[in-house]
C-alpha cells in the first residue's frame, strides 16, 4: 500500500477552477521545480465560498516548496483532504498504449484497479486502453483507478482526456 501524507506533503492553494487546469499548472510547475518521478502530485476539489482545484505535493524537496512560495503561492503544510487525484507518481510516464492490469499495477505507484459496476478485482491479465491519461485517486490509503468496459473486450480509465464540456451544444 502507498500513502501519500507524510512529513514531505504539502499543498499549493491556487485559482483553478477546472481540473484540467490544475492538472497543466501541476504538470508546469513539477518541471519548472524538476521534480523528479518519486514525488506524488495530486488535484482536490475544495468547495465552499471560493470553489477552486489545489495542488498537493508529497515527496518534493524543500527547494520545491520555497520556490512555489517565491513564485507567490500560498503553500500549507500537510495535504487538504485524503482523497486527493493523482497526476503525478512514480510510473505514470510508463502508462501509455494498452496495458494489462498486472502490468499497471507494478510498474506504477497504482495499488489497484477498480471496474464501474464490477465486483471485484479485473483478471491481472485484463488489458486497458489507457489513452496516455491515467488519473487514480486515494481511497483509504490506496492509490485505486476506477476504469470501465470499452469496446474490444479492454477496460479504459473512467476519467477521459478531454471531456466535453457540459452544454456545449448550446
């Protein structure tokens, strides 16, 4: 099991307010910052007065943190929530194309693969089409990608790439 609070995490209060938006400053900020594959970097939604998309970081170097917060940013100790969605973790970089379930699972920080309308686990040898976007979420401790049947016999990850906006016919 990975966990991803601990005394490296910290979290970066920011003005996004979509998560494809904080995914792409989480994603300009790690190479700014070069931060290296170890480091978990996740989105959490806060609600409330002012709606918005942190950032947390946790396994970042000090620099990291000093330079987020002489970039201007507000940086807290700790993680704001515990059911954070990661974008950054060790072995994402390694998850594009079609892989199987055992693959993802130890070539990834990913602990397991949860299946929309599935009881239990998928076979280890299940493929999922990955469309190069791979984003699991923190579930008691776990790091778990919720996926789902797609054409094909494959899984492919619940959250899309690039998803239509709602009403965007009208």
């Amino acid at each position: 099991m990975t966990t991803f609070v601990g005394d490296s995490a910290f979290w970066v209060d920011t003005e996004a307010t979509t998560l494809r938006e904080a995914d792409h400053l989480l994603q300009s900020l790690a190479a700014e910052l070069a931060l290296t594959e170890v480091v978990f970097g996740c989105t959490h939604l806060v609600r409330g007065e002012r709606p918005r998309v942190v950032l947390s970081l946790t396994g970042a170097p000090e620099e990291a943190r000093r330079g987020l917060v002489a970039k201007g940013y507000e940086v807290t100790p700790g993680v704001p929530d515990e059911v954070g969605r990661a974008v950054l973790y060790p072995g994402v970089a390694r998850l594009t194309g079609t892989v199987t379930v055992a693959e993802l699972v130890s070539g990834s920080a990913i602990d397991k693969v949860a299946v929309l309308g599935g009881s239990g686990e998928p076979a280890p040898d299940q493929r999922i089409l990955t469309r190069d976007f791979v984003r699991p979420e923190w579930r008691d401790g776990e790091l778990v990608l919720t996926a789902m049947p797609a054409a094909g016999g494959v899984l492919v990850p619940f959250e899309v790439p690039d998803p239509t906006p709602c009403c965007a016919d009208h």
